[in-house]
C-alpha cells in the first residue's frame, strides 16, 4: 500500500543544538506541517516535516522512544538514529496533547508490529515436524464383513466341515486318503456295460450310474461323497466371499462416486471463487494505483501549499514594511504641508506689508 499520511498538525520546528546540547535551534522561519507517516508494508510509524523542498523532521517511531511535555505548549523527543532531539511549539495545548496522544498511540503499535514480527521469526526458524501413518487395506473376506479379523485356511474350513457331521457319519474321516482317492478314481472311470455286467445290454445313465455306485465299497463312496459335499461348501463359501467382495466394492464404488461429485462441486465452487477474488485483486490494483497517484499528488500540493504559505508569509511582511514606509512618507509630507502653510503665511503677511508701503508711497 506504500507510506500514507495518518495525521498532520503545524508547529514550530526546533533541534538542540549539536555543539552545546543545551540550547534550541529553529529550524524552520514560522509554523510548518507535521505529520504522522504509516507504512503498511513494513508496518512503519515515521514522523516527517519539510519546509519547502527540504526534510526538516524525518523521524521513525520506535518502541523504546518516549515524548515529553516540556511546557504547556512544548513537547520534544529524543531520536537516537539521527543523534539529535526534535522540539515542536504548537499554538495551543489542544494541539500539543492531541500530537502527544497521537505519539503514544503509534509507539504502541511499533511496539506490538515487532513483537508479532519476532513471533513469526521464531516460528519460521523451528522446522515443523510432521508424521503421517497409512493403514493398510486387508482384503475383503466373509470374516471381515461379519466382524471378525480371523483368516480362515482351507484345512480349517475342511475340519470345521467335518466335525460338523454328526459323529456316526464321521467314522469314515479315519480312512487313509489313498482310499478316498481310489474311490474318486472309481467314480471318474469311464462306465461302460463290460463294466458293469459283463454283457452287451444297453443301460440307462441312471442305471449304469447307480450299478457303478453300488460297485464301489460304501466306505469309499461315503468318503468320495463327503470329500465332494466339503468341495462343495468350499465353493459355496468362495461364492459368498466374492459376493461380499462385490457388495463392498460396489458400496466403495458408491461412496467414492458421491466424494467425486463433491470434491467436483466444490472444485468449481473454488474455482468460481478464485474468479472473483482475481476480479478483486484486479479492482484493488487499479485502487491502488489510482491511491498511490492521489497521494502523490496530494505530497504535491502539500508542497505547493507550503510554498504558497511562504510566499503569502514574505507578502504579508513586504506589504507591513510598505505600511510603515508609506506612514513615514505620510508624515513627512505632513511637515511638508506645515512648514509650506507657514511659509505661505510669511509671504501673505510680506505682500501685505508691500501693498501698504505702495499706498503710502502714492499719497
């Protein structure tokens, strides 16, 4: 935003004397503009005064700085950047308490600028720790869905199969696993009526299926036939795990398309935003701009105005040196006049004489 006038009075401008210490200096001819400067970029308090084209005060505000009232209509204070003390004679103590108020406000806020500037240096200069952890994602399994972290393997799910089969059925789980396999063996033989009755009769599927059946010892069929039931249940099981896997995935395909459409919808709400705050930084640019001119051409005519006051202030003094002058040549004159009334007597007063010598000479 650039340094921008906050608060402006007039006073007499004065610097202790560098020699003595003791003693003031004027260092303007009459009173001059004073003014509280801000600078919103480096959150900068200055005091600046200029007497024509040349800088008389240029003072910045610092914490540690304090201004004293003197007298009733005199306040100073010490600057140590510029090693020298700045004193102001304001026309009334209205203007010195209102410059002091002023004073003590802008110090103030100096003072809480750095401390908000060391906060954020101290912030800036610890490095930030951060930690992320990630989860990993088991895979969907009937168990996970019920509720439970258990992994169940084949040979559980087998025996847990088994033992579910009421203990006179399960006699069979004793018999060695050739003897199953043989069984399976003899029931995925090829059937053929050789096979079967040795004759050359045509069967039915059904019967040649049952006459092959009957074939095998029944230890081996119950065998064959639970091992093909436990298959069975193992496939139904895998079912149901892909189903519950395609019903989460579809819940997860569910959730994640209405987070898309969200974050769409809010993506272009922040797009519609940026928008209009790029508009704003825009309008504020030209604001700015058009700021920046306006305070410079108000510094202009500050100047010019102080330039003007000057010039009307040498009129003022050459129209009171004319005053006095054309009051002596009035007076002057004035003797003039006298001392001619006189004369003028002394000649009517001789020509009077003269005439009546004139008379007296003619009778």
């Amino acid at each position: 935003m650039g340094e921008q006038p906050i608060f402006s009075t007039r006073a007499h401008v004065f610097q202790i004397d560098p020699s003595t210490k003791k003693n003031w200096v004027p260092t303007s001819k009459h009173a001059v503009t004073v003014s509280y400067f801000y600078d919103s970029t480096r959150t900068v308090y200055r005091i600046i005064s200029l007497d024509g084209s040349k800088a008389i005060i240029n003072s910045t505000i610092t914490p540690n700085m304090s201004f004293t009232k003197t007298s009733h209509k005199f306040g100073q204070w010490a600057d140590s950047r510029a090693n020298t003390v700045y004193g102001l004679g304001f026309s009334s103590e209205a203007h010195l308490s209102k410059f002091a108020d002023k004073f003590a406000e802008f110090k103030e806020a100096a003072r809480l600028a750095k401390e908000r500037s060391q906060e954020k240096m101290e912030l800036t200069s610890t490095p930030s720790q951060e930690s992320a952890t990630g989860e990993l994602q088991s895979p969907v399994t009937p168990e996970s869905i019920n509720g439970t972290d258990e992994r169940v393997t084949p040979d559980a799910a087998f025996n847990t199969e088994i033992n579910a089969v009421p203990f006179p059925h399960r006699y069979t789980h004793t018999h060695t696993l050739s003897h199953t396999e043989s069984a399976m063996g003899d029931l995925q033989s090829p059937v053929t009526p050789e096979s079967i009755n040795g004759t050359d009769e045509r069967v039915t599927p059904d019967a040649a299926f049952n006459t092959e059946i009957n074939a095998v010892p029944f230890p081996h069929r119950y065998n064959a036939a639970r091992l093909f039931v436990t298959l069975c249940v193992f496939q139904v099981t895998e079912l149901e795990c892909v189903s519950g896997q395609t019903a989460g995935v579809k819940t997860q395909k569910t959730e994640l398309n209405q987070t898309i459409e969200e974050l769409e919808a809010e993506l272009k709400a922040r797009e519609e935003e940026l928008e209009n705050l790029k508009q704003e930084v825009e309008e504020a640019s030209q604001l700015q701009t058009q700021k920046e001119s306006l305070t410079q051409k108000l510094q202009e005519t500050e100047l010019r105005s102080a330039e003007l006051e000057s010039q009307l202030l040498d009129l003022e003094q050459r129209l009171e040196n004319s005053q006095l002058e054309s009051e002596s040549f009035r007076r002057s004159l004035r003797s003039l006049l006298e001392l001619l009334d006189g004369k003028i007597f002394e000649l009517s007063e001789l020509r009077d004489s003269l005439a009546k010598l004139m008379e007296s000479d003619s009778s």
